[in-house]
C-alpha cells in the first residue's frame, strides 16, 4: 500500500503513507521526515537503492521534502545524513523530540501532524539557500554542471561544496539522479525504452540501462513490471515501502 498527496503547507512537499511488507527504496534527492509507531525518523538522502526493511514496522507516514529544503529545516548538512536513517532524537534535544512526538500523535492522522511539524519549523528556521532550488532547476533543464556554476557565480569546488550541504552529495550526482527519476517515471508511462532515453536526455538506450543499474540496483523493464498499476503522481519517497 502507498499513497501520497501534495502539501498544501510546504512548499514542494509531499506527503505520504506507507505499508505492506518487502521493497526496495529508490534515490530521488530528497529527504523525509517519517513517522514509524511513535517515532520520529529522517531519512537522508540515497545514492544507491536501500532495503524498505532496514527500518522496522509495519506502516509508516512521511512528508518529503523538496531537493535542498531539509538542512535548514533540520540544522543538519545534508551529506551528515546521506545513505542513512537516524532517529530525530540523535539531530535534537531528546526532551523536544519527545514533545513533538505527542503532537504527532494528538492527531488523528500523522501526515497532517508532520506537515505542522515541517511547517512550523521551516517557519522558525528561515527559507532554504536560494542557491540549492536554482541548481535544481538548471539540472532539471539539462544544464551543465560547470555551466550552473558559472551561472551562479561559483566555482565548480565552491558548488560541490554548497552541494553537499544542501543535497547530500555534489551537483553531477543530483543531477544523475534527478534525470533517473525522469527516465523511470517515462518507463512507467509505457514510453519505449529507446525513446526514454533519448528524451531524458542519455546518449543512448546502453546508457540509461547502465544508470539504472548503478542508481536504482535493477533493470528498466524489472522495474517498469513491479510498478504497473502503482497509485503515484510523483516519484516514490525516500522513507517509503517502494518496490523496483
């Protein structure tokens, strides 16, 4: 069981509801802040597919956010939590996990206390670095790494640098993965494999079937076949039971 809508309190969030055993979570450069029978966990950003198992439960909710909006809210650098799922508490004072984990549970659904909890934080904590949502959109549009960092004005050390922080690893690493995100999300809408790839932007078809490889652990038509039928306008979360 997944579903998921979009926030209607943070901007570019989604938030989600998981469920079911099995899975296989896929990178898509966001970080999520989950809630898993009474605790409260984030999920760092992925380089690579992770097991939906390695964290206990059996149901979980989740509000992911956008690529670069997670450090400020969290007053963590991205790249301290990449490939990892910590418990709140180990990011803040125990006492004020606590305290926000009985918010959470106050409400009848834990989505709707998890936006608040995003919401009322990214209010306290100041808007992201305006830096990461610009280097997001160049990717998106196939720009060039050294291209956006002659763009933003930085050198390409200085954006790997601010990269990390805000995105858990450099510039060309997001950009790989947001352009997989692309190419899985063409896959699913039946577009042939050759055509993904030349729309997403691969040199060709050997080449987004090796990207899949590395990035999502799988093959293109494994992976097409375990998400028919799936209920998902966006890409999966990181935190969620997702199949590949």
């Amino acid at each position: 069981m997944y579903e998921e809508r979009r926030s209607s309190a943070v901007p570019g969030a989604v938030l989600w509801r998981a469920g079911g055993g099995g899975g296989v979570v896929l990178p898509d450069g966001c970080m999520d802040l989950m809630w898993a029978g009474e605790r409260l966990l984030v999920a760092g950003p992925d380089t690579g597919p992770h097991p939906a198992g390695e964290v206990p439960g059996g149901t979980f909710s989740g509000i992911r956010l956008a690529p670069g909006a997670a450090p400020a809210l969290l007053g963590v650098p991205a790249h301290l939590l990449r490939d990892r799922r910590v418990e709140l508490a180990d990011l803040w004072p125990a006492r004020e996990v606590r305290r926000l984990a009985g918010r959470v549970a106050g409400y009848g659904d834990p989505c709707a206390g998890l936006e608040e909890l995003a919401a009322r934080r990214a209010a306290e904590a100041g808007p992201p670095d305006p830096l990461a949502a610009e280097v997001v959109a160049r990717l998106r549009a196939g720009d060039a790494v050294a291209g956006i960092a002659a763009a933003v004005g930085l050198g390409e050390r200085q954006l790997r640098r601010r990269s990390l922080d805000a995105f858990g690893y450099g510039a060309r690493t997001l950009g790989r993965i947001l352009r997989l995100r692309r190419a899985l999300a063409l896959a699913r809408s039946g577009m042939p494999y050759a055509e993904v790839a030349a729309v997403a932007g691969y040199a060709d078809q050997a080449h987004l079937a090796r990207e899949v490889r590395a990035l999502a652990g799988t093959t293109l038509g494994t992976y097409a076949a375990a998400s028919a039928g799936a209920n998902s306008e966006t890409s999966q979360p990181s935190g969620s039971r997702s199949t590949a």
